[in-house]
C-alpha cells in the first residue's frame, strides 16, 4: 500500500507548493535578481510549528536556483555556536573552501567574504537563539549573502536582534481544511497505490489535524501503515481513528531527537517530575542536572536560558505550560516518549 514512503517525510518537497501563492510572490519579490553589485534581501519567515516554513524557503529558493543559478543552503542553527553556523555556510558554498574546524570567528568572516562574490542565499533554520549569538551580524556583513531566518515567536525573536533587519517578514498560519485536504492528496496519489484513501477520509485527518500539515501528513502515513499491519487492502475509518496518536507520538520522538543537548537535559528531568511548578523545576534542576552534564563540555544553564528552552520544548509539544512569572508550571505531555540522555552515574 505505501509505495514511496519518502513522500512524507519533511524533506520531500511537492510539485507544486498548494495554497502559498502569497508568501511565495513575497519572496519571489525579495529574491529578484538585482542589477551587478546590489545584494538579495533578508526575508524574516515565522509561523507555528507544522505548518511548512522550511517546505515554503526550500521550495522557493529552488525556483530561484533553478531559474537563476543562485545557490542556497540551509542550516539548522539551534545550539549552535557561531563559528559553527558560519562554517556549515562555507561548508556548503559552491567553491569549495578548506577548513580545518577551528578557524576563529573573525577569520570565517574574512574567508566568506573572500569567496562569496555572487548572490549566495543561506536558509538559517530554528533560528530562536541566533540572537544570542553574532551569526546574524557576521553574515550581514557579507556583501553577497542574505539570510533566511526561521522562527516560531517573531515579535519577541526580533526584540533580541541587533544589527540585523528582515527587508520581508512571511508570517505562515495553519491551512484551511479543504487547503490541507489537497496537500494531502497529493502525498496520497504520490506515496500510496491507487484507492488507498478516499476524500472524505483525508477531509476528516485534515480536520482533526486543525491545518498542521505535519502533523495531517504523519497521519495519513500512520493510518496507511496501521491498514497495512491489519491486513487491509485500503485504508479504513478505524485505521483512521487510530492514526492520530501514533503521529502525535512520532513527531514528538522526532521533534526530541532533532534538540540539542541542554534542551534534552531539561525534558529528561521533567519526565521524571511529571509536571512541575516553574520554581520547583529550577531547584531540581539546579541538584540533578550537573549529572547529566559530568564529563562534558558543556555545563548547566541559567535560569533565564532555561526557560528559552522550556518555550521551545512547548512549542514542539513535548511539554505544556501554564501561567505566567513565579505562577508559571509545565507537565509533560506524552510519557510515551522517553528521554535520550541520562545523567552519570559513577562507578
């Protein structure tokens, strides 16, 4: 039944982008070919988490490569160091470039705008904590680079940047029902045989969904693989019905597996807690968390860049908050979805 599993997985990219004719005229506008000696603008893309902001930058800039001959790259920035962001941009730049890892800062810069003489555009995804780093100011200074930030929290992201100003901000919203029902199609028609599904069917996962393509694409492909192990020759309503709590279950594995490490520590010791007042998770945060990082580089956290951390775990729904300041509390949302680091234990 599942022909081309890799239809719906988050890197495929569709034929033809559905139902983002205006953010895709935005950044057609931003990324005009300009006369000699001019730069491409940075374009600013926020929206929640599911609804296709990195889908919409690579689809885009891959009409523009493919009409103009622009490269682009894309970066997954979080827990990222600056020096680390810049040399995955040199990295992937089409003239190849030595570097041996630990160049300094200062010296990335001067290499990048050494070899970066044409439009260069480089996609900066889960960009929520570039702000405290200098990956921005770094790269504006690079006459033939613009940036792609990508961010859940535009407001509140662009309060915490300096020395650098989005020309186009796309704000993405979650899709209609009958928007998501033909993406859906098209994943179906691509990844599945023939009468597998039907439309009402993919009207009702659309529904259910409330417009997170993610989240309505991982249940299609869970219903096709539950139809599967039941012996069913097409998908059924039941296999439908119980289609939704496993992709709720594999995105969120997904989404945890794809944070870095302090974000990781923080949800470990939050399924241990369950759930937590904010104050009561600082204090058993600040007694556990040194084991988890005994032998490592890296070292706990302040308060203020945990709760950066606990707004990201949030927004991938793994944790749920309520309440503001000293009221605020978290839970955890699905104890089916284990931690993957655990603290040392010594011998």
């Amino acid at each position: 039944m599942i022909l081309h599993p890799q239809v719906f997985t988050d890197e495929h990219l569709p034929r033809v982008l559905a139902h983002r004719g205006g953010p895709l005229a935005a950044l057609e506008q931003a990324w005009r070919p300009t006369p000699y000696g001019q730069s491409l603008k940075d374009v600013l893309i926020s929206g929640p988490s599911g609804v296709g902001k990195t889908v919409l930058a690579r689809y885009a800039l891959t009409e523009l490569e493919d009409a103009h001959g622009i490269p682009w790259t894309h970066v997954k920035t979080m827990g990222d160091t600056t020096g680390d962001v810049l040399r995955n941009v040199l990295d992937a730049y089409p003239a190849r470039v030595q570097i041996h890892g630990n160049e300094p800062v200062d010296d990335l810069v001067w290499t990048l705008r050494d070899v970066v003489t044409d439009p260069y555009v480089v996609i900066l995804d889960e960009s929520d904590d570039l702000p405290e780093t200098d990956v921005l100011q770094a790269l504006a200074g690079v006459a033939g680079i613009a940036t792609v930030a990508i961010v859940h929290h535009p407001d509140e992201w662009l309060a915490r940047v300096d020395h650098w100003e989005a020309a186009e901000h796309v704000a993405l919203d979650r899709y209609h029902v009958d928007e998501l029902v033909d993406i859906l199609r098209e994943r179906a028609d691509r990844g599945l045989e023939p009468g597998a599904v039907d439309d009402r069917q993919l009207e009702s996962i659309a529904d259910e969904v409330a417009g997170v393509a993610r989240y309505g694409i991982q249940s299609l492909l869970a219903a096709a693989r539950l139809a599967v192990n039941r012996g069913h020759t097409r998908i059924l309503g039941a296999d439908v019905r119980d289609s939704y709590a496993l992709a709720r279950e594999e995105i969120r594995a997904s989404n945890l597996e794809s944070l870095p490490f302090h974000h990781q520590v923080l949800y470990a010791l939050m399924y241990e807690l369950g759930d937590a007042s904010a104050g009561d998770l600082h204090d058993y945060y600040d007694e556990r968390a040194p084991a988890y990082y005994e032998g490592r580089t890296l070292a706990p956290i302040k308060r203020r860049e945990r709760r950066k951390k606990l707004q990201k775990l949030i927004d991938y729904d793994l944790l749920a908050g309520e309440g503001q300041g000293k009221g605020r509390s978290y839970a955890l949302v699905d104890g089916e979805v284990e931690p993957l680091v655990e603290p040392v234990v010594e011998a």
